[in-house]
C-alpha cells in the first residue's frame, strides 16, 4: 500500500536519470533524509523541474511505497527565487552537505537538524565567516557525538577559550550569532576533523577540493 504526505525539505542533492526523471536527496522536517523520484521534471512544460535543484527549499508530496518514494508534486518554500551562488558559498554548504549525508540515514526525523542545516545555507550565502566549524560542531551534538566532558582526553586538550566556544555551540545559540564569536578556528577545526575521523570510515572529500579550488 503507498501513502502520499506533505513534507518540508530542502533538496540536497540531484541526479537526472532516464529521459526525463530527476533522483532527488532531500533532507525533510518531517522525516530526515529522502531520497526521492521524480518523474517526467525534465520535459519541457514542467512545473516541478525549476524547483527540483539544489540547496532549493521546497514543500513536496512524496508517495511511498515500501523503500521507494516518489515525488508528485513540489511548491516552493523560500518565497522568491534563489540567486546563483558563487563557488566559495557553494562549496561550503557542499562540505557541511557531506558531514551530515556521512553521519545520517534514511527515514531519521530530526526537526532541529533540518532547522540548522537551514541556517547553514542562509549563512553561507551571506557569506559569514567560518560557518562550518559550528555547524559540524552543532550537528555533531544533536547526533549526540559531541564529548563535553574534561574526562574526554580530546575535550580535556581543548583551550580554555575552544571549550568555551563549544558551550556556546550547544546551548542553542542561532549560526550567525556562533560565527561573530572569537574562536581558535584552527584548534576548532582540529577538533572537528579529529571527531569525525573516529565516525566515518573514509574521508571527507568536500572540504579537500573545496580548499584546493579556492587557493
């Protein structure tokens, strides 16, 4: 039997696919992460297809059945049209993109995820400095990976002022008001890798490449 519900998403990801359907990763309010079909967005006449592009905050009908979902009708959620992005602040959300796809499944409902990767992309687009050391650093704490014990020898090395930082992480502040605030980005950004190696068992690639195209 398949259901068909609304859901707010942001899309992450997209992939076309046979003559005329587009795959879509989605990270959804309502659900996590989605992965989706749509069929026929690429003909011309369509409506869905110029909403179904990445980093585009849609509200959708998916209908699934079993482990497939597909998509049967998309509106837009941002309110105006998104301008093109330049490659550092694309590059950016990319990189947090990658962490969260890395450290996340299907069908997880986490509202407050969705919430911060939103922030995520309106900073990045302001282009405000640094956002992803607290995004991953926030993103790590909702997922309850975040060590914030002086008894954790890798919380323990931190500085005073790095540990401090991370409080300011968890205790709910907004992204933008986490990028104003001093910090040892580097010790942070250490700190940050250091976690997700002892997470993931291959290495982030976006951050790498995002580097090497900015120098």
């Amino acid at each position: 039997m398949s259901y068909t519900r609304p859901h707010d998403a942001l899309v992450l990801q997209t992939h076309d696919v046979g003559e005329a359907d587009r795959f879509c990763i989605l990270f959804t309010k309502e659900a996590g992460r989605k992965a989706a079909r749509a069929k026929g967005v690429r003909k011309l006449g369509s409506t869905m297809g110029g909403l179904l592009l990445p980093l585009r905050r849609v509200k959708v009908e998916l209908r699934d059945h079993g482990d497939a979902s597909l998509i049967t009708s998309v509106t837009d959620a941002d309110g105006s049209a998104r301008p093109s992005l330049p490659f550092r602040p694309f590059a950016r959300i990319a990189e947090g993109i990658e962490v969260l796809l890395r450290l996340t499944e299907d069908g997880e409902p986490m509202p407050r995820v969705f919430d911060l990767l939103l922030e995520l992309r309106d900073a990045c687009v302001a282009e405000m400095p640094e956002p992803i050391i607290p995004f991953q650093l926030r993103l790590l704490h909702l997922l309850g990976l975040l060590p914030m014990n002086i008894d954790d020898r890798r919380f323990a090395h931190l500085s005073g002022s790095s540990q401090i930082f991370l409080h300011s992480c968890v205790s709910g502040h907004a992204l933008p008001v986490l990028c104003g605030l001093p910090a040892d980005r580097k010790e942070l950004r250490s700190f940050c890798t250091l976690l997700l190696h002892d997470h993931l068992s291959t290495p982030l690639r976006a951050g790498r490449v995002a580097e090497e195209m900015m120098r």
